[in-house]
C-alpha cells in the first residue's frame, strides 16, 4: 500500500509540478499523446494479420521465418526506424516446412484422422498403408524386444488422453483478487526436477529414431496433447541439425481421433491406417536471424532501453497468440514513438528474436554478444545439451554493452491485455514502474509484483544480471486453447488487449528513455549458479521452451 501511496504523490507532483522527494517524473502530455495514437490509429491488428494469414507459421529456420525477418525488418524501415537490419547467429540447423499431411483409417472402417506432422519429421514419399500397433519404447531393452516385428507397420506411441467435460471457462482474465494474490511477494515455486532422467530420455531419442528407420517402421502416430475438440499441440522432433537422424514420418493425432484407435487395436480388431506427409528439409542456410531497428537517442544514445518478443513459431498454426501477438505489439509501439516524433535521451532499440521455441537461442546469442557470456562448458556431453539443460559455470565476462542497457521489456504470453509487470526481485524498480502505471490503470494495467517469472526471452538478459521484465497479461485462452496449438490462428487474437498492449509498452519505453538515470539492477548472478532443479514445461524431448502462463484469475 505504501508503494502505491509513493506512486501516487508522484503523479500528483507531475501534474501540479512541485517537487516530491524521490518522486519518478512522468510524461502526462505524452501519456495523453501515446494513448491517442495507439487507439484512434492503431496498425497492431495490420501488423499481426500480416505475419500469420500472410507469412504463416514461422519455424526456425524455414522459409517462412525468413520471411517474416525480412517483412519485419522492412516494416520497422518503412515507419521511419534507423539500423533496421537482421542480425545472424548459429548455426542453428535445417530448416524445414510441410505442404499437406493426412492420416486415414482404412480398417476397420473408413475415417479420416485429424493429424499434423512434427517439425523436422521426414516425409513420406507418397501415401504409405499398414497395419497398426500399439507399442512402448523407452528404452533399450523395449527396442530389443520388438526388433525384426515392425516392418511395414504404422506404430502408435503413447496411451490416449484422458478427457473430461470443461466445468470452467477456458478464457480467463484476472479480477481484483487474482491481482492482488500476484502483488504479494512469494518465491518462485520450483517442480522438482530430475535432470538425470530428462537427459536419459533426450538422449535415447536417437537410437529410438535409428531404431525405426533401421526397421522399417511406416509412421509414427503421437496422441495430442494440450487440448480437445480436435486442438491439440505439435512441436518438433529436435533433430534440427544436418548430421541428426531423421527417423520415420511422425505425426500427432487430435486425441479423439487417436484414443478411437487406440480402443480398437486394445480390443484386438485389426486397424489399418494409410499415412501421407509431403515435408522437405531446407539447407541453403543454417544461420538464424534476429530482427533489430532502433529509434536514436539524443544526450545519451550511447545507452540502450530494448523492447522484445519472439517472432519465430511452430508450425500448427500461424503463432498467432504465441508469438505474433507480442511481435506486433512491440512493433506497434515503436511505431506509435516514431509517429509522434519522439526524440528519446536514450536509444530505444527493437529486437525481434528467432529460435525462441527451441530454448532462446536468438536472444541469448544476442546478449552473449552484446552483453556478456560464459565460456562453453569443457565436458562435451555438456555442451551437447540444449542451453535450458546445461549447468552453465564459469566467470561471467561482461562486455562494455552491459553498463549500457538500461532495460529489456519483453512480451510473450499471448493476447491477453497488460494487467501489470514482473519486477524480477528487483524491489528498487517497483515504485518506478508503478508510476509509469499510474496514468494507465483505467486501462487494467495496474501490479507491480516482485515475483519471477521465466521460460521467455527476457530471461536471457535476467540471467547475466540486466534489468530484464516480462509484463503481466490476462491468460485468455492461451494455456487453454491457443498455445502451441493448430488452432493457434488470426481469430483467437483480441484487438482491443493488443492495442492496450501497445500503449503500455510504449508508455514504459519513453519513460525508461526518458529519465535521467538508468533503471537499477540486482545484484550480479553468482560466477557458478546452482544446478537447476527444474526443466522446460512439460519436459519435452524436443527441448522446446514453452511458457508458462499467467495465474488464473480469481473467481
């Protein structure tokens, strides 16, 4: 209460224009001015429409992410922001895309399955038919026991999901009560996390594809996961690199479809299914591509504020809540600052980041070359981890960039409006950012929590010790429906929360440009952090980095 009391008077103070000791300035003409130029004339639902019913989806590496960085940094060019260029790292791998996929059950009766085929799977050279099976295999000796038993059979792998009717609403915003629970301070609960096993599982998943392409194996079949009605989510294999096997044609079924075969083949009735995907592997390019633009500073150019989002996706849909939404709302509000001619004492720098879903690697290529790094690990089997598994140790070497960023603001939880931000333990941020709400809360944008959150790119700049934030958003349907999922379209974006979205980045973007002093860090992070505990969500084998959403609202 006392930080929103502090808040308060220095709003007062900047309207009456007497002093308060400590207050943060705030910009109330500007606020005004941002405010109408991003709700009388916003281009947020033209920018995200343009990068998912136009580009599509944008996986790593495909054609279409190249697109996308190319059109973004066009984009950003054409509204007036300077440097607009694509910055390289890697190697990242193949790319890779699919141009039509079906699953159908020719026996016992005829039906068509709902299907998607998994980033990087092989295809399937025309339409291939087989008997199916039921099978676990996860380990070695599961591989010995049903070697020379599964040429020309289509295998399904995993038991159907169990579903349940909805007895809650799957869009959810928070209420007074959910905001006022995240206000209050808790450390960030960590799931106990068994790294040892989730490498031994990682692991296996060669010999596992070796296994089937050695045997002959048609397709493989996975049950969906992450939803119902025929939404489901599709990842990728991992096997993104040239030299990784390819296995066998793997796709996932929508769980209603899958769990109907499942019964027959537990009830002994022989299925036969026919499997057709048409994909194919680009390798003109293993580079990845970040997309940088910049609005110059004035007296201190030299320093940096960054705003951010992810604007690689899979392949399902057309990563339109995840990441689209964020893509457009930071693009959005640099354009807003452009269009009223603001001339920040800082640099105010976009970075749209490539290689998100597969474990950050844009971003924290970028900040190990701008900000700071650590030395890649000695032991081999180490560095052949994907980076949210390693134990990074080692001195942290900071590069003359990290004294400069005074922050990086990121967006990455769908299409929910900002209802606040994550100060990141960061208790000297807290009455900063709440002034900067302060001329916003008739928009819903009202918490400052000192509570963490991760498994997003602002991470990558947390972890080297700068001022990296993620904003607070109203879940709507994103855990529930849209994430990662084929439904993952246009239609689930809301226009109303992606024009508030913009507003409040482009209100914290000024701000931190603005003021006389860079925002103040944490501590730096120890030299040799402590082993984690826990592991991507969900734990994929494709090492995928999936977010975790925002609290549920009260109800």
């Amino acid at each position: 209460m006392l930080l929103r009391f502090r808040a308060a008077l220095c709003i007062l103070a900047a309207v009456a224009g007497g002093p308060v000791l400590g207050a943060e300035p705030v910009d109330l003409e500007m606020v005004t001015r941002i405010r109408h130029e991003g709700f009388r004339n916003s281009r947020v639902m033209e920018t995200a429409a343009a990068l998912t019913d136009s580009i599509g989806s944008r996986l790593t590496g495909s054609p279409n992410m190249k697109r996308a960085s190319e059109w973004t940094r066009e984009k950003l060019a054409e509204w007036g922001l300077a440097n607009a260029h694509l910055e390289s790292w890697g190697p990242f791998g193949r790319g890779w895309s699919y141009d039509a996929a079906s699953v159908r059950m020719l026996a016992p009766a005829t039906a068509p399955l709902v299907a998607i085929p998994k980033a990087w799977t092989p295809g399937t050279n025309g339409p291939v038919r087989g008997p199916a099976v039921k099978l676990k295999l996860e380990s070695e000796a599961d591989l010995r026991e049903q070697r020379g038993k599964l040429a020309g059979r289509i295998v399904l792998l995993g038991e159907p999901k169990e579903l349940k009717t909805h007895d809650k609403p799957q869009a959810e915003r928070y209420d007074e009560k959910g905001l006022e629970e995240l206000y209050r301070y808790e450390p960030r609960e960590r799931r106990e996390f068994d790294r040892a096993e989730f490498a031994r599982r990682r692991a296996f998943r060669k010999p596992l594809a070796e296994f089937l392409a050695a045997e002959k194996v048609l397709a493989i079949l996975e049950p969906g996961a992450g939803g119902d009605g025929g939404t489901f989510d599709v990842q990728g294999s991992g096997f993104y690199r040239k030299d990784d096997p390819t296995g066998v044609p793997t796709l996932v079924v929508a769980a209603e479809h899958y769990g109907r075969v499942s019964r027959l083949l537990d009830a002994k009735r022989g299925v036969e299914l026919e499997v057709d995907v048409r994909a194919r592997y680009h390798d003109e390019d293993a580079m990845g591509y970040n997309t940088v633009a910049e609005i110059p500073g004035t007296d201190r150019g030299g320093e940096v504020v960054m705003l951010g989002a992810h604007l690689d996706s899979w392949h399902g849909g057309t990563g339109a809540t995840d990441n689209a939404a964020g893509v457009a709302a930071i693009m959005e509000a640099a354009r807003i600052l452009k269009e009223l001619g603001v001339r920040p004492r800082r640099t105010i720098r976009v970075a749209l980041w490539s290689g998100e879903e597969q474990g950050l690697y844009g971003s924290r290529a970028y900040v190990s070359r701008h900000f700071a790094s650590r030395p890649e690990p000695k032991d081999p089997r180490e560095r052949e981890q994907p980076y949210f598994l390693r134990r990074e140790t080692g001195p942290l070497t900071r590069k003359p960039g990290h004294a400069k960023l005074s922050a990086y603001f990121n967006m990455d939880n769908g299409t929910g409006k900002i209802r606040g931000i994550y100060a990141q333990e960061n208790a000297a941020v807290v009455p900063i950012f709440e002034a900067w709400l302060q001329p916003l809360k008739d928009l819903g944008a009202t918490t400052v929590t000192m509570r963490t959150t991760s498994g997003t790119d602002h991470t990558s700049f947390d972890a080297v010790g700068l001022p990296g934030f993620q904003f607070v958003q109203d879940d709507v349907e994103y855990s529930s429906r849209s994430h990662h999922s084929n439904a993952d379209l246009y239609e689930r974006l809301q226009s109303e929360d992606l024009m508030q979205a913009s507003v409040v980045i482009a209100t914290f973007a000024y701000h931190a440009a603005m003021r006389d002093r860079m925002l103040p860090r944490k501590p730096m992070p120890r030299s040799e952090p402590p082993a984690p505990r826990d592991g991507p969500d969900n734990a994929r084998p494709a090492g995928a980095s999936q977010k975790p959403p925002s609290p549920p609202a009260s109800r």
